[in-house]
C-alpha cells in the first residue's frame, strides 16, 4: 500500500516562503508523475504543480515563477519550494502520485495546511 505523508506547511506572511515536503514509503520512481494539489475553503482542489519521472515540471500559470517542485529520489522525496507567497496561495495542500499501468492508479497524501496571513 502506497502511502504519502507531506510536511512543511504553517503560517506566514505575504511575501514569506514555505517549502513542503512529501515522502513516499517506497520508490518514487515507480510514479509515473508525483505533484501537489490544493484545496481552499469553497473551492475545488485544483493542481499546482507535477514533476514527471524523467523530471518534466509543469505549473499552475498563478503559482509559475514563485513555486518550484523538484525531487529526491535517494529519500523518496518531492518537494514544493513557495516563494513570493500570497494570501490566495492559503490552501489545504496534498500530495499526489499516479502509476499509468492498466489504467490509471492514483495515490494521495493527507494534505498540510499552508496559510499566508499578516
């Protein structure tokens, strides 16, 4: 059984950084991709960002040039730095990872809160 735990998220100001962190219990190069999602309050969960296992990144055009996803395959670890935070980035963010193989098998985290408050 996959299992994703993110960390990293907490309270800070506009203008602040946070970097989120998600380990996997096993090898995330048996993802096809891994990346984040978020969720605001009265809102769909929408994505943010995904890294593929060849490394290809891709972004939510209100998140690029402020996050950057990356990965470290020696602790099973994808990352998501935020910089330039807003108070719109404030979201329940999750982890996810997909598996293309006989269709499409999808993992997720439990989510860590972000919240961009002055």
């Amino acid at each position: 059984q996959v299992q994703l735990v993110e960390s990293g998220g907490g309270l800070v100001q506009p203008g602040g950084s946070l970097r989120l962190s998600c380990q996997a219990s096993g090898s995330i190069l048996s993802f096809n991709t891994m990346g984040w999602y978020r969720q605001a309050p009265g809102r769909q969960r929408e994505l943010v960002a995904f890294i593929s296992r060849g490394g290809s990144t891709n972004y939510a055009d209100s998140v690029k040039g402020r996050f950057t996803i990356s990965r470290d395959n020696a602790k099973n670890t994808v990352y998501l730095q935020m910089n330039s935070l807003k108070p719109e980035d404030t979201a329940v963010y999750y982890c996810n990872a997909r598996i293309f193989s006989n269709g499409v098998h999808e993992y997720w985290g439990q989510g860590t809160q972000a919240t961009v408050s002055s």
